[in-house]
C-alpha cells in the first residue's frame, strides 16, 4: 500500500488536468465529480496508507525520479512519509475533501465552476508536496505552488479589482517570506552540500555548533519563511484582505493548506531551531504576540469571517508559541485539532453567508439559530472548541497544552503563560461575541433559502471531529492517554519540563478552565440579546486602531508601497535612455552646424581655406 | 558537414520564399515552414544521436574548409553540447515565428519570410563558428534582416527604434572586430601563427592590461545585445517596436548570443581578465536584475513591460557567468533556454492582445479573461514562469544561478539579487491584473486563441513545464561543455601556482618536441587533475 504514495499526490493533479482540458464541455455533474472525488479518494488512499503506516512507522521515502543533478545537488522528486508528513496529508486530504465536498453545492451556481475546482485542486496537490517533499527544494516547489493557488482563489472573483488588490496583496507579501527562505538554502546548500532535509538535519548537530551565527541566520531566515506563509508577525497583513475569497476557499486556505505551512516547516526542520536557540526564543515570542495582537484585532470586527481571519491569525501563534518552546507535539495537536473547528467555522460561515445571500456583516444577522439549525449546533460546536471550553472540547485538551507547557516546559516562562492565558480570553470573548451576534439576538434579515445535505454532510463530520478529536491526547491527570505525542515523538523531540508536579498541572487547568468560561460570561452579558443597530458601529480612535489590525498596512503602505510607487514613477523614462538620446540629439546638431558649412558659396569655401592656412603657418612657426 | 547544409537550408529556403512570393502569399510561409521544420527536426536527430556519456571529446561534429588561407580566416563550425541546445532552441522558435507571422503578416512576405530566415541562419552560424572572422561575419549578418524585421514591419516608431537597434549593435560589434583583430596579431607575434581559430587562439598569453582590453571589446558587444544597464536602452524600442515574430527572434535568439558569446569565447579566451571583471560584471547583472524589474513595474505598454523583463532576467545571465561556478553556469545555460520560451511566448500573447483591439497601453485592456478564457490561462503561465515560479523551468534557472553564485565570491550581492523574488511578483501580477483581471475599461468583441495559436501556445507550455520538471534532460547534454569552460577560466590559488607554471612550461615543451607530445599531454592532463583534487579539497 505504502508504494501508492505518490498516488495520493498524483490524483489531486489528474483531477485539476481533466478539468482544465475536458471540463468546459462537459456538464457540472461530471466536473464536481472529478474534482470532489479526486481529493476524497487522495482521503482514501491516505487512510490506507496510513493504517499500514501505524505498523511500522520507520519512515518510508518514495523516489519517482530524479529532478536534476548539477555540481553535487541532485534533488529528487521523491516523498518521505513519516509520522509527521503522515498527520499533515491526513488532515489536508480529509479536511480537503470535505471542503470539496461543501463547494460542490456552494459553488454550484457560480459562472467559474470549473476554473475553481481545478484552482482547488492544484492547491491541495501542491499542499501535499509541500508536506511530503525530502527536499528543500521540492518543499520550495509547493511553498511557492500554494502560494500561487491562492493568489488564484483569493482573487477568484476577478472583476471585483479590490479582489485582485487582496489577491496580489497575499502573493507578494509571502513571496517575502519566500525570498528568505530562498537564501537559507543557499547557506544550507553551502554548509551541506545537499538540500536533502533528513541529510541536512543529520549533518547539522555535528557542523553548527549550538547559537553559532551562521546556524542562528538560517534559523531565522526559515522562520522568516514561515512567517510569511502562516501570516504571524510582522507578515500577517496579508490573511484578513484574503477573505476576498470564496468561503470554502477560506476553509481551505486556513485549516488545510497554506498557513499551516509556516508551522511544518519549522516542525520539519526542528533541529536546526534547536541549535539556534535564540531564532527558537524568536519563534515563541512571535507566536505569543501575535495570538494578542490578531485576537485584540478580532474583537473588533463586524464581518463574520475576518473575525474568524484574525482567529486563524491568533490560533497559529498558539503554534508558533508551542514550537517556540519545543513542544512539537502540542503544536501538531493543535493544528489538527485547529484544521477540523476552523474548516468547520469558515464551512458554517459560510453557510450562513450563502442563505444571506453575501452579507457578511454579523449585527446584520442576529436570530438565525432557529432557521438555520443544523448550522447553529455544528458552529457552536466549533466555537466551543475554539473557546477551549473545558473537558467537553477537543480545543481545550490541544490549547490547554500549549498554555501548560508555555509555564511548565523546559523554555516556557511565565511571561509566556501569561500571553497565551490573555489570549485565550480574548478567544473565547470574540468567540462567542461572534455566535451571540450571528444567532440569537433580534433578526435583521432572513434567509433566502436552506443549505442541502451536500453542504450539510461535511459541517455534521467536522464537528464530530472537532468535538471528540480531543480525547485522542489526554493530560496527565485526566486519562493520560497520549496517542497523538506517542505517535509525534516517532520523528520530533520530546519535550522536557522544567516543573514535574503533576498536582500544578491540575492548578493550571483550572485556571485557563475558568478563564475561557469567564469569557464566555462576558461575552454573553455584552452582546446576548443586545438590540444592535444593523448599521456598521461607531468606532472611536482606539477601536479602530484594533479594527485595522493594529494598523500594520497603514505602516506598510507609508515605509514600503509608497516609496516603491514613487520610485516607479519618476523614472518610467528611464534616465539611461535619455543619455543616449542626448548623444543622438548632439550629434544630429553637430551634423547641422557642419552641414551649415557647406553653404556651397565661393567666397566662404575661398575665407575658409585662408583662416586655415593662417592656423595652420601659425602652428608651424610659432610652436 | 550537417552543420553547412543546415546553414545552406536555410539561405535556399529565405530564397525560395522570397521568389515564391510572385506567385502568392501562400507559397513563402509554407515554403518557410517546411524549411524551419526540416531544421527542428534535424536538430532533434542531432539531439537524438548525441550521446553524452561516450568519449570526452569536445565537439561531437566539426567541420573545416579553408576560407582565406592567406589571413589564417577558415570556415570552421562545430557543435558541442551548448551549441546543441542553442540550435535546438533556434529551431524551434523558428517554427514558432512562422506561425504566429502567419495572419500577422500581409505586406511583402516573401520578403519577410527571407528576412526572418536568413536572420535564423545568421543566429546559427553564430552558434556554430569556431573561427573568430566567421563569428564575427555571422555577428554581422543578424543584424541586417533584423533591421529590415523592425523598420519594414514593425509598429508606429519602428524607422526610430530600427536606428537605434543598428547603431547599438553596429558600434558594439566594431568594437568587438578590433578586439578580435587585437587578439589575433597578439597571439601572431608571439607564435609566429597568425589565424582566427578558436581553439588555437584560446590560452594566448598576454600582458594583463592588453588582455583587459582586448576582452573588454568582447564583453561590450556581449553586453550589449545581453541588454545589460546601462547599454541596454535599445531593447525596450527594439523590443517594442518589432513584428511578434521579430520580438520573439530578439528576445528568444539574439540576447542568447551575447549570453553565448561569454561562455564560448569571452571566458576561455580571457580567464585572468574575466576574473578581474568579475566584480563589476557581477555587480551590473545584480543592476540589471532589479533595475530591468523596476522599470518593467512602471511600464503602461504591454511590449514594453516585457521587454524590461527581458533586462531583468538577462541579468541573471551575467551574475551567473561571472561567479565561475558549474552549478551557476548550468542555471545560465537554462536560463538563456526558458528565457526564450517564456518571454517569447509574453511577446506572443502582446501580439495578439494587440492583433485584436490594435493598442498595447495597458490602461485600455482589462477583464478580458471573461472575453479569451484560453488566452488568459496562457498568460497565467507565462507570467508565472517569468516570475520564476517552481514548476516551470524558469525557477530552475534561477535557483541555480542564485545557489551557484552564492557559493563564489558575490555572497551580499547574491542576496540581493534575491529581492527579484518579489519585485518579480510584482510586475508578473500586474501583467495578469490590468489585462485579463479587473474591470473592463471597455467592452471588446474579440475571438479566443484558434487552433494555430493554440498549437503555438502548448507546445511553448509543454516545454516550459517539461524543463520545470525534468531539466536534467537539458543538463545533460550541456554539462561537458560546461565543465569545459569552467575548467578553462579557473584560475590556481596563489599557493598551486608552481605547478601551474609546469604546466606553462610543458606546454612549451609541447610546441618544441612534437615527438613527445603525447607523453607531454598525458602529464599535463595528470596535473590539471592534480590541480582540480587541490582544489576541491
């Protein structure tokens, strides 16, 4: 089974191909088959490959051909499964598929149905490389690939130019990220004459000695990579624009593929973060500024799905903390945990946009838990875990994890606690402020028509998963069942406490027990069965300093579009240009000044010759 | 011999074309297109045929006539791995040109069909001439029909952007000529053997300084037709100005010639000086690169805008040259390769675009992806393959002249030409933004891609996708050459320099005694080894 690797690659691919060249000319059913079943049967293959994985785990790598093989680098086009990779395809193909599923009836009526599902696709194919590549250089393939794809999607709507300015906007800002990744390989490459990541990792203990310069550079510089791709700071403006995208796009974009990106990468090459300590420190202390400042940003928004932008935003620097502080395995918790409430969330949002024909603005729902029941519970559900409400939740076993080793790790800190313990009431604050606004409350407007079973079946399977996908990994001192950390620790570090009592775990649980319950309290005495006006709210100065993110695209705009603009502009001429049709314009004087001469009148010629002999006497005999 | 009756095929076929024209227009492109096929397929059965693996010889074929024996001028042509894939590229853009002249064209095509084949033979003979005179005769030879190219059939400023495309070449090629002629009596007065040939004038020893200058010469016409800045400023008339298959032939073939004209004979003529100029040159690639991007942002004219890509990514043909490296001048050679199918296939889709609403301003298309559904996903590509995307051939050409150039001695300007990756973007998205996406500025009644096109359009992408996912079929065939001229240009750390002169000294031994010369040979070969062994230690 496990040759079949490549296969699970492979279909996304076929599917996007078949679309793209027969899809025009056939009908709607047959393309959302081709795309739905291309993925979903990835999903199969996957569950296949992996039970046989689950026997034996020493990792399997899969070479399809060689790529190249120039001056000693001789990348593959080869995929290296291990428990790792094995976690990341599962959640993108089954995540993926169900988000697949839900387009097919979402998209249903959209003029570019096969352009998206072909777009879709290539997006889960090009994920799948990403997370399967054994080299750099392959994984930089799919890096820049699902970078592509979702320029693609984000402006799929293309008419639309302020779509096109989000879509550009997502591109270019990653391809930052991406240019410094770009230069770690050069450095990689020089170090280890290979950009194999298993040889590197291997090679790179014995050759970088730990917080070296150079080992700490390329740390960074991956980071900066990942940060790009999983929209942390100060690269994080680009993921609120990307809700230009359709909704399930959105669910893809965010749970599936992209801005998990940043957190593989830093898992994959774990090693070289822990010999560089201070870029792993930086990774933390990113990770915990971002999950405030993005949650600060999502209290204050009134459109359903940047609150859920900003959340993703938030939740991945709860990944960014945990890889900060080597707990590789809560980080992967969280993320799978994370990828099944927030497809769910944007899935149900989504929903819920679809019936309202495009509103997106919450104080213009209110009520809607009634009409739209399946929806309400599936979505509550979510929230639920996003809010990390305790032991019912699969959010609370994955975040509590991160929050308790923030404190009780090796390298976590109290500083550290503290941020991931505000962040998780401002979690569950905006949380429920977002359910509260969209479903109970006076209804503003109604809903034109009812979600099908098409839509309806992934949002049930989601948040099944979002709810008892927790009980897969349990603390300590509740089950102490630990399938997921088990099953990690394969292919990542352990991590190591610092503090070894199990009774203050109990303490901490409790804490961030009663903080996100707190929250949700607050959340329910400001904004339950509040009459809202349906108008967008009066903000002052500091409310819309959140409401803009922290106004990180104002600074960019001032410090780096404007003077690119302005460059642009003053020279469209091209000044070298002008040089030369300065030479051309003297040159075509000169030739009137001496064509001039050639008056053809005697007595000039006659004055001519005689100023010349007079020089010509005067140089000879007076030198 | 093949190598002549290429040539041959083409001049008859340009004449044959031009003479058919008295009958119908017909006639000449068909004429042309059985001619530019025969030479595709030629070239792929020399492609075929040529194993890479077999004997370490240089050339696979040669041929030698005697031209002027007096002036020690041969016609001397041969084809080694580099030379191969230029050919197959000028084959196959040469197919390409004749299909999208096919309805571009309408006043006097038998003459077009002349110009745009005898311009192919020009380019062929280039990448063929092993004797420095018929170089330079071929050099010249590119440069008539494409002036004719652009002044006769070319848009509204084409008189103007003709002069200047003439002028640029036309005094950068003289100063080649005086280089070539340097060269030639240095080598003379110190052999007493005066000739052009290649392979005898390569490993002249000369004064520094007078190397300098000599190689200058070189380096300048190189320069020139690579667009590098600041002697760049002719492309983007030239470029702008041509007929689609002329702005293909430039951008695809004729700034390949400079790139060749660095690896074939600057470099292994001039290894000391080349090491001189490496910095500067490194330093105008990096220039060229980020200037070429900038610019390409700021442009309204569709042609225009791609033709300061052009210059962007020209760039890179000097940074990669210049850092000495094989893995960089792996990534040169495809780059000069996917240069061509990418940025020729953007001058393609500038043609058509302007075929049917008759403008190039940028301000006046938009949305039109809703109108040419086909054209636009053809866009996509290329506009990503110039951005460098992985998966498409271009960011393997970069990637590799980018790691390569790392691992010399340009390390901070490699970095920055690394920004490229995102002002690339930039200009790329705005490309796909202000045509096929957007609002449409107004409403335009046009037809998608035909068959002919289409035909165009994949095989383009099929290339460019194929490169991006297997160019070891390329490196392949280009990596003795390569390997080649690396070794030619290396130059020993001070500390081997002894055994560099015992080199020196055999091979004036070598020139003594022909008797020992094959013992002599073997040693020196045995040391140069010696020397690589320390070297990569």
């Amino acid at each position: 089974m496990k040759e079949l690797l490549w296969l699970i690659v492979a279909l996304p691919f076929a599917g996007a191909l078949i679309l793209a060249f027969a899809g025009r000319k056939l009908p709607r059913t047959f393309n959302a088959i081709v795309g739905v079943g291309s993925v979903s049967l990835s999903a199969i293959l996957t569950l296949l490959v992996g039970f046989e994985f689950l026997g034996n785990t020493t990792p399997f790598i899969q070479v399809v051909w060689q790529w190249f093989d120039v001056y000693g680098l001789s990348p593959n086009i080869a995929f290296h499964l291990d428990t790792v990779s094995l976690i990341f395809i599962f959640v993108i193909t089954f995540v993926g598929a169900l988000i697949h599923l839900y387009s097919a009836e979402f998209m249903w009526e959209d003029k570019g149905f096969v352009r998206f599902f072909v777009f879709m696709n290539l997006f889960v194919g090009l994920m799948l490389i990403l997370v399967l590549a054994d080299n750099l250089l392959l994984l930089y393939l799919g890096w820049e690939g699902v970078g592509l794809c979702s320029y693609l999607l984000i402006g799929y709507w293309y008419k639309d130019p302020k779509n096109g300015y989000a879509a550009r906007k997502a591109f270019i800002v990653t391809r930052i990220g991406d240019a410094a990744l770009a230069v770690s390989f050069y450095i990689l490459f020089m170090t280890f004459n290979t950009l194999n990541i298993q040889d590197i990792l291997t090679a790179a203990p014995s050759t970088w000695t730990v917080g070296s310069g150079i080992a700490v550079a390329t740390a960074l510089l991956l980071l900066g990579g990942a940060v790009g791709k999983s929209a942390q700071l100060p690269l994080q403006t680009w993921l609120p624009d990307a809700m230009a995208a359709p909704s399930p796009v959105s669910a893809l974009l965010h749970a599936a593929t992209m801005v998990t990106a940043g957190v593989y990468l830093i898992a994959r090459t774990h090693v070289l973060f822990e010999i560089a300590p201070t870029a792993q420190h930086t990774v933390a202390i990113i990770g915990a500024a971002t999950l405030i400042i993005a949650g600060m940003s999502a209290l204050y928004q009134h459109d359903i799905k940047k609150v859920l932008a900003y959340s993703t935003i938030s939740q991945i620097g709860y990944m960014f903390l945990a890889l900060g502080i080597g707990a590789w395995s809560a980080a992967l918790f969280h993320f799978v945990i994370h990828a099944f409430f927030k497809a769910l969330l944007f899935l149900g949002a989504g929903a819920v946009i679809w019936v309202m024909r495009d509103e997106h603005n919450m104080f213009k729902m209110g009520g809607l838990w009634k009409k739209l029941p399946i929806t309400f519970w599936t979505f509550l559900i979510a929230s639920a875990s996003l809010s990390a409400l305790p032991l019912i939740t699969a959010g609370y076993y994955s975040k509590d994890k991160i929050i308790w080793l923030a404190y009780a790790g090796d390298r976590g800190s109290v500083e550290l606690w503290l941020a991931a313990l505000v962040g998780a009431f401002i979690t569950a604050l905006y949380t429920f402020r977002m359910v509260f606004l969209t479903f109970f409350g006076k209804s503003h407007a109604e809903p034109t028509r009812r979600p099908g079973w098409i839509i309806t079946i992934p949002l049930i399977i989601l948040a099944v998963f979002s709810f008892a996908g927790g009980f897969i990994e349990l603390p300590e001192d509740m089950g102490h069942l630990t399938l997921i950390s088990d099953f990690v620790e394969k292919t990542l570090p352990t991590t190591t406490l610092s503090v070894l009592q199990p009774s203050t775990e109990l303490i901490f649980q409790i804490i961030s027990a009663v903080v996100a319950i707190a929250a949700v309290f607050l959340a329910y005495r400001l904004y339950f069965n509040k009459p809202f006006p349906a108008a967008e709210p009066q903000r002052n100065a500091v409310q819309r300093f959140f409401f803009k993110g922290w106004d990180f695209d104002l600074l960019y705009d001032k410090v780096i579009v404007e003077p690119m603009v302005f460059l642009s502009r003053i020279n469209k001429k091209d000044f070298i240009d002008q040089f030369y049709a300065g030479l051309a314009y003297i040159t075509r004087q000169l030739n009137a000044l001496f064509s001039a001469t050639q008056n053809g009148q005697l007595r000039w010629y006659a004055m001519v010759v005689v100023a010349g002999a007079i020089i010509i006497l005067t140089v000879i005999f007076f030198p | 011999m093949i190598l002549v009756w290429i040539i041959i095929l083409l001049m008859g076929t340009g004449l044959l074309a031009w003479l058919a024209s008295r009958w119908n227009t017909f006639l000449p492109r068909l004429i042309s297109l059985a001619g530019t096929i025969t030479y595709f397929g030629i070239t792929l059965w020399l492609w075929h045929g040529h194993d890479p693996g077999v004997g370490n010889q240089e050339w696979i074929i040669s041929y030698t006539a005697k031209w002027i024996p007096t002036f020690g001028i041969q016609f001397k042509l041969a084809m080694d791995g580099l030379s191969l894939l230029m050919l197959l590229l000028t084959s196959f853009l040469g197919v390409i040109c004749v299909l999208v002249s096919w309805k571009e064209i309408n006043s006097r095509v038998g003459f077009f069909h002349f110009n745009l084949l005898f311009e192919l033979a020009g380019i062929t003979g280039v990448f063929l001439s092993l004797d420095l005179f018929l170089f330079y005769f071929s050099w010249e030879l590119m440069l008539v029909p494409m002036y004719f190219l652009i002044s006769i059939w070319g848009h509204e400023d084409r008189i103007y952007a003709g002069k200047k495309f003439f002028l640029f070449t036309q005094a950068s090629g003289l100063l080649m000529l005086l280089s070539i002629l340097g060269l030639y009596f240095v080598h003379g007065q110190n052999t007493g053997v005066y000739t052009f040939d290649y392979e005898q004038l390569v490993g002249t020893t000369m004064a520094p300084q007078i190397g300098f200058i000599l190689m200058l010469g070189f380096v300048v016409a190189f320069c020139v037709k690579l667009s590098t800045v600041p002697l760049h400023s002719w492309l983007p008339d030239a470029h702008t100005q041509a007929p689609t298959a002329g702005s293909v032939i430039l951008a695809g073939l004729l700034l390949k010639t400079g790139a060749y004209g660095l690896i074939r004979f600057a470099l292994p003529l001039f290894p000391e000086a080349s090491h001189r100029l490496a910095p500067l040159a490194v330093l105008l690639g990096v220039v060229s690169i980020l200037y070429g991007a900038k610019l390409a942002f700021a442009q309204t004219d569709f042609k225009r805008l791609v033709a300061y890509i052009s210059v962007s990514h020209m760039g890179f043909i000097l940074l990669g040259v210049y850092s000495f490296n094989e893995m960089a001048m792996q990534g040169v050679v495809m780059q000069m390769i996917v240069h061509a199918i990418s940025t020729g296939a953007l001058f393609i889709i500038a043609g058509a675009v302007y075929d049917r609403i008759h403008t190039r301003d940028l301000h006046q298309m938009g949305g039109l992806w809703r109108q040419v559904p086909r054209m636009g996903t053809m866009g996509l590509v290329f506009v990503m393959a110039s951005m460098g995307l992985p998966g498409l051939g271009n960011f393997i050409a970069e990637i590799l002249i980018l790691i390569g150039s790392y691992q010399g001695d340009f390390k901070v300007l490699t970095v920055i030409a690394t920004v490229i990756l995102i002002t690339a973007t930039a200009y790329a998205l705005r490309i796909m933004q202000k045509v096929f996406y957007g609002k449409e500025h107004k409403v335009w009644k046009i037809p998608d891609f035909d068959v002919r096109e289409m035909i165009v359009m994949l095989s383009l992408t099929g290339v460019i996708i194929w490169l991006g996912w297997y160019p070891a079929s390329v490196f392949r065939v280009s990596q003795t050459p390569v390997q080649k001229v690396i070794e030619k240009v290396r130059i020993p750390k001070p500390d081997q320099e002894e055994e560099m002169e015992s080199v020196d000294r055999a091979d004036i031994f070598n020139i003594a005694n022909p008797v020992d010369v094959k013992y002599v040979t073997i040693k020196k070969v045995d040391q140069v080894q010696k020397i690589n062994l320390i070297q990569t230690e």
